[in-house]
C-alpha cells in the first residue's frame, strides 16, 4: 500500500539533522533573547525610539512604523515601506530589542539600496507559493502511479523553496552586518558588553535561518530520492 511520501521513517532519518540543527537554534535565540532582554541598553531608548532615531539619520523619512502581536514577529515590509515592530521589542529598552529593531531597519536599508539579493527573494515569493503547491500533487500524483518523470517535475516545483532559503541567507546576514554598523556609528552602542550581546542576539537570529537553509535542502534531497527511486519506469 502507498503511504504519503513523508510519513515514513526515512523521511525522519533524513530530516533528524535539519531537526536538531532548528531545536539547536531555537533554544540558542530563546537563550539570548531571555538574557539580553532583561539586560537595558545605555542610553535608555525603546525600540521604537531606537527605530526613530536611526530612520532619521539614514534618511528614511517615509519609513511607517506599527506594532504588530506576538513574540519576535518583528518584520520589514518593502511592499508597504512599514517596520512592524512587536510590544516586547518596540517598547522594550533592552539591548535585545536595539538590535533587533537595528536588524529589521537593515532590510529598509537594503530596500531603500535595492540591495540586489532582497530583489530576488521578493520576486520569488510567487514562484515558491506556487511551486509548494505544485510540488506535492506531482510528486503525489507521480509517487502513486509510478511515473518518474511527473515525481521529477514535482521536485524540480519543489526546488524553488530551498532556492528561496538559500537567497534569503545572505539577505540575513547582510541585514545583522548592517544593524552593528548602524548601531556602532550612531553611537547607540559603546561598551563591549553591548557590542557582544547585540552580536549574541543577531547571531543567533542568523542560525535560524541557516537552520531553514538545512530543512529545504534535505527535504528536496529526501524527495529526490524518492523520484530516483522509481527508476526509468514511465507510465504506459
């Protein structure tokens, strides 16, 4: 009988690294959050007067600001120019909710630069909606009735997904390399113990998304082998 093609041990076999490497990082994120959140940055600024601030030195003038629910849901925005900013961040004054706030004014940054990698993980946001959906009913559809080519065209759909956490990385990493810089040069931050919490904090932001990089890669490796499985079988 054809079971789903995820809910076998083999998926779990390949997907336990991608597992522990995103339980790793969570804790890390929750780790540094929990501490540097309790931690006031020097100059006693909210996050959203840390938001403000930096928005008017770079230029930013028709850059919107809002709060937004939940826990670390803070997010840039390129379509609406608008930072949104949840309440533990935005009124927050810890070192945590500067950088993270620094973090997100990184992507307005990129934005207002078209910051070339932002550009294309925009425009592929379609194509990956798209091509999630697409990819599981072809690789269903090819999985039941023994077709290679049609599993294959489902993880070339597939494909697009790890595209998108591979562009989405350095997009990242460039966002945090732009938050110290920003914070550094406003003079926001001066000690050495706010520059190593605020470096504590974006880097663990950063595994996460390394972490996703890892999901997207084995999953499209696990589901490549499931349509090598099928050999050159092709449905007659």
């Amino acid at each position: 009988m054809f079971l789903f093609p995820t809910f076998n041990i083999y998926y779990l076999i390949y997907m336990l690294p991608a597992f522990l490497l995103s339980l790793g990082a969570q804790i890390f994120v929750n780790t540094s959050y929990s501490r540097w959140g309790k931690i006031g940055n020097r100059i006693g600024l909210s996050g959203a007067q840390v938001a403000q601030r930096l928005a008017d030195q770079m230029g930013l003038y028709g850059l919107q600001l809002k709060g937004v629910a939940g826990h670390l849901t803070d997010h840039y925005d390129p379509r609406s120019n608008t930072l949104s900013l949840s309440q533990g961040i935005a009124q927050g004054t810890s070192v945590a909710a500067m950088a993270i706030t620094a973090h997100e004014l990184g992507h307005a940054q990129q934005d207002q630069e078209e910051y070339l990698p932002m550009k294309l993980r925009g425009a592929l946001v379609p194509v990956v909606n798209i091509g999630t959906k697409a990819g599981w009913i072809l690789l269903l559809i090819g999985m039941i009735l023994q077709v290679s080519d049609l599993a294959w065209l489902g993880v070339i759909a597939f494909s697009a997904g790890a595209v998108f956490s591979l562009i989405t990385l350095p997009v990242e990493l460039n966002a945090s390399r732009r938050a110290r810089q920003l914070l550094q040069s406003s003079g926001m931050i001066t000690t050495a113990d706010e520059r190593r919490g605020v470096s504590q904090v974006l880097n663990a932001a950063a595994l996460t998304y390394v972490a996703a990089l890892a999901t997207s890669l084995l999953q499209l490796t696990y589901f490549a082998s499931l349509a090598g499985s099928l050999g050159g079988r092709r449905r007659r």
